[in-house]
C-alpha cells in the first residue's frame, strides 16, 4: 500500500517475544515482593517473642494475700503477701471501724509475711487489711474475737421503784467487756440472782445478744427492797436493787382518838385512819398523802395528812356551834367510811340584860357559863341583834362582854347567841 509492504510473519514474531518479556519481568518482582513478606513477619514475630520474654510488667504476677479467719483481740495479725515486688515499698493498712492503723515494709523477696500488730483499742469484730504496692493493691478480711469477761460488768437497773403486785417489773442489764474494753461474743451467759425481800431466791441465765443480756425482774406481793446480782464467768459486778411498794389502799376506816368535845369553837379533837394497806396486806409506805373532807354546821373543811408507819392523822377544830358534822378520807382514789360527829353545846347558862346611860344603850352579856363549870372561853364572840336587823359583835372576857348601840336604836326585841346558845332580853322599850 503506497508502495510499503508488511511481513505478517515478522510482526508475529516480534510480538510474542515482546510479550515473554513481560511475564519474566512480572515473576521477578513477585519473588521480590514475597521474600520481602516473609523477612517482614519474621522480624515482627522476633521482636514479639524479645518483649514478652523481657518486659517486667508482663512477667509480674498480681499481689495477693493470705489472712486467717479471726484473730484474738490483742494479738497481731500474721499477713502472708505473695506476688511483691522486691525492694519496693509496700504500705499496710487496717480499718477496724473504730479507727485506721498504716504500716510499711520494704519487701527482699517476692512473697513476704508482714506482722500487723494488734489495733490500739477496743476493735473486736470484722476489720480490712490492705496491702498497696504501686499501682497494685490487694484486700482481706479478719474477725478479731473478743476475750472472756472481766470485772467489772457494767450494770443498769431502773426503775427504783415498783408496785408488789406481781405485774409491773423492772429490768436490769448487764454489759460484760473483755480486757480491752470488746463486747463480749453472742451467746456469752450472763446469770443474774434475784433475793427478794423474804430471801427468797431465784437465778436466771441470759446470753448476750447485740452486746448485752437482760432480764427482767416482776414484783411478787411481799413489799420491801430487792437485790440483783449479776456474774458473767469470773467476773462479777456491784449489786443492784430496787423496791416493791404497796399499791392502792383497799377502803379503811376513821377512828376517834379523842372523845367529842361540847362545840366551843377552840377546842382540837384528833381523828386518824386504820392502818392503810394494800390487797395483798401490805403496808402502805410513809409519805402517802391522805385528806380529811368535814362537812357541818360550820361549812366544809379539807385537811391534809401524810401517813407514818401506815397511819394518817388528823387535827380538827370543833365548830363554834352544837350540830352535826360527817367526816370522809381519801387516800390514793380510795375512800373510807363515813364517820358522824355530834357535837353538844357548849354553853350551860346565858344571860343578858339593857342598860340606857343617856348617852349609849348598853346590852350587857354574861356572864356566859360553859357545861364544864367554867367561863366560856376568853374571845369567844356574842352576837347582839336589835329588832330592825342591826348587829354588834363583841368579844368575851372572863364570860362578860358589852355591845353599845345609839340612843334611837330599835330596841323592840334583843336577841344574844353565843355558842350557838340564844337569849332573849324582855320587856325592852
């Protein structure tokens, strides 16, 4: 074509040579590149296996401990630590809840035996050791036992006092300690020995539960003081006590102690209560407070009392009047029997008579004779009344007393009462 010619055969063969070079190239960089591969893996592999045979933080096993069961109060507590660092400070600490102890060591070896020493104080229950080396920390827990008991057992008794009914009760508590002040362990026996006040006897056991043993203690119907002692093992405490008193009174009566007296307004008679005691005959205390209620001619009256060896007493003035009067006690709510008093008069003879002086008109009064014999007594009162109602009061002396009313004063009828007694004074203009 256009005067070129083309050997078919040639460019055939120029071809195929063209293109086995080509491969030969290809397999070539291929060998490279793997062996290029396999030293990369070996090399990372190497540096692999140098790391873990050299590295300390790999190597290092974790801290761990070994602690016993329970400790006795006061003895150290042996500590076994394994997977230490040596010569590399590591630190102890204790929290036993009543305080934090720290201790340091400087281990030689990979395991170590670390003798914490006994917690200062009472410390009696579960406490936490831990060990911190570095970044590594290790933890465990014990139980430190308390000891036996010791003198002396705190002891607590209240209250003081109690009903001898045989159903209000007090308690009592005892609160035994070790040596170092620990609670003892539950289930300590505590014994505590009641002699009431006939000497009667009774012991009880309790064990102590959160801390202490309790018992408690009902009354019985003997009044009187009651002792308490409590032991626990070997060790002992002060005696405690309380007292059984009387309750409420049953109903009592009211006696005379002093005859009735005529109703002079001054004389004193006494009155006081049977023996107070309670349903089960027991003395009432000293100190009970018991009122007297009288009731009579005169109005009403309280007095109170307080009662000795069971009794109560009581002073009471006698009216200024002849009558009746009823008399009731009270003690605690209980009431006793009414008593019924009667008193007579006390004036025997009574006279009166009016004088006009020109100046006053006089009522003289007396003199006024008692039922013994005698004058009424000094300052005992004679009331004059004049027709319209106008009174004077005058005071007697040796039985004789005077009233003045004015000249234009009403004399149609005078009356005199003294006592209680009445005289009328006739023939009065």
């Amino acid at each position: 074509m256009d005067g070129q010619a083309f050997d078919l055969g040639t460019v055939g063969i120029t071809t195929w040579r063209s293109s086995q070079w080509r491969m030969r190239v290809r397999r070539r960089l291929l060998a490279v590149l793997g062996t290029l591969v396999f030293l990369f893996l070996v090399v990372t592999r190497c540096s692999a296996d140098d790391d873990v045979i050299t590295s300390p933080v790999i190597a290092r096993q974790s801290l761990q401990m070994d602690l016993p069961i329970s400790v006795p109060a006061g003895e150290p507590i042996p500590t076994i630590v394994s997977g230490v660092a040596p010569n590399v400070p590591l630190e102890v600490t204790v929290d036993a809840g009543y305080g934090v102890s720290i201790e340091s060591a400087v281990p030689t070896s990979s395991t170590v035996e670390v003798i914490v020493p006994p917690f200062a104080g009472p410390a009696s229950g579960v406490v936490t050791v831990s060990v911190v080396q570095g970044t590594e920390v290790a933890r465990g827990q014990t139980a430190i036992v308390p000891g036996d008991p010791v003198d002396a057992i705190d002891v607590y008794l209240g209250p003081r006092t109690v009903i001898a009914d045989a159903e209000h009760f007090v308690m009592i508590v005892g609160v035994p300690k070790d040596v170092f002040g620990n609670p003892v362990s539950t289930g300590t026996p505590v014994d505590f020995t009641v002699t009431r006040p006939n000497l009667a006897v009774e012991k009880e056991q309790h064990p102590t539960r959160h801390l202490l043993a309790y018992q408690l203690v009902y009354s019985r119907t003997v009044t009187g003081r009651t002792r308490v002692a409590t032991e626990s093992g070997s060790a002992g405490a002060p005696e405690r006590d309380f007292l059984e008193v009387a309750g409420v009174p049953v109903p009592f009566k009211l006696e005379l102690v002093d005859p009735i007296v005529p109703a002079d307004g001054q004389a004193l008679m006494r009155i006081r209560t049977e023996v107070l005691r309670d349903p089960f005959g027991n003395v009432m205390p000293d100190g009970v407070v018991v009122y007297l209620d009288a009731d009579g001619v005169t109005g009403r009256r309280r007095i109170q009392s307080q009662s000795i060896d069971g009794l109560a007493e009581f002073t009471l003035e006698v009216p200024d009047r002849p009558g009746q009067a009823t008399v009731t006690a009270s003690a605690s709510g209980s009431l006793s029997e009414t008593l019924t008093l009667d008193f007579p008069t006390a004036v025997e003879s009574l006279t009166a008579e009016v004088e006009n002086d020109g100046t006053f008109i006089r009522v003289h009064v007396g003199p006024v004779r008692s039922v013994r014999g005698s004058f009424v007594p000094d300052g005992t009162n004679a009331v004059v009344t004049l027709g319209d109602g106008t009174s004077v009061t005058t005071d007697l002396t040796l039985g004789i007393g005077t009233a003045s009313f004015p000249l234009d004063s009403d004399m149609s009828s005078v009356t005199v009462e003294v006592l209680g007694a009445i005289a009328r004074v006739e023939g009065v203009r």
